[in-house]
C-alpha cells in the first residue's frame, strides 16, 4: 500500500463517521453551539472543509486563500463537507511516496515535511470529530461508531 493510500484511509475513517453523524442531525440544530465562542455544527463543518481547502496551496508553495463564506444551513455545510472530501482523496492521490518526505511551508511559514501536514489533517479531523461528537449527545443524537471501519 503507498503513503498515500495509508493516509486516505485514515483520512476517510475519520471524515466518513463525521459525514454519518452529520446526516443524522436535524437541520433545526444546525446551528446549536455547545459554548460561548464555539463553533456551530454548521460552522465546524465549514472550518473542516475550509482547512482542507488551503492544503493544496501549501504543497505547492503559494499562500492559501481565505476561507469561502460559511454555509446558509445545515444542508448546505453536507454538501460543502462532502465535496470537500474528494477534493483531500484527489490531492492526496496525486502524490507519490517521495512527495511526503518533500518540505513545504505551512500554517504561518512553519516548514514540515508533507507527511507531517497529512498527519495534522487526520489529527485535526478527529480533534474537531470529537467537537461534534459531544454536541451531538447535547441536543439527542446518538453518534455512530467513532470511525468508520470497511
């Protein structure tokens, strides 16, 4: 299996049971916040698929953009969410095994090696995942399986 297949799958078994709970939640709490400051479902949607969004901007060496304006409701942050997912499967597709090893400049001129960004992204996904996850259980809803396995 390459570097970059490694990466997809832990990639999509974070993303997927976030996609899973997401289409369990009523849309009327779309944009419940679980505390002052935080983000809303639809909001944490928008910040997962706006990080993902400026990856591609940093593998080849340019400033990333800012973030699209955020989602109307709820439907519209599935929809963002889920483009935003094959957009990170097709950027990491096209890398090869030595592209991981490759320095690029990231989060502020920080220099990692590409694998390290891939790693920050699944953390990032889970850290955020966990977010929802407890929101989830605020307002009912039964969360799926932390990961989606198969």
């Amino acid at each position: 299996m390459t570097r970059a297949q490694n990466y997809i799958n832990a990639y999509r078994m974070h993303r997927a049971a976030l996609q899973d709970l997401y289409a369990e939640l009523p849309s009327e709490q779309g944009n419940f916040k679980a505390w002052e400051g935080g983000m809303s479902f639809v909001g944490l949607a928008d910040h997962l698929s706006a990080s993902t969004a400026r990856i591609p901007a940093m593998l080849s060496g340019e400033k990333p953009v800012a973030a699209a304006e955020g989602s109307a409701d709820l439907a519209s942050a599935r929809t963002r969410l889920a483009a935003s997912t094959e957009q990170v499967v097709d950027m990491i597709s096209a890398l090869s095994d030595e592209d991981f090893d490759r320095q690029v400049s990231a989060f502020g001129g920080r220099e990692m090696p590409i694998g390290a960004l891939m790693e920050f992204l699944v953390q990032h996904e889970a850290h955020h995942k966990g977010q929802a996850w407890l929101m989830a259980r605020m307002v009912g809803v039964t969360p799926p399986f932390f990961v989606k396995l198969g």
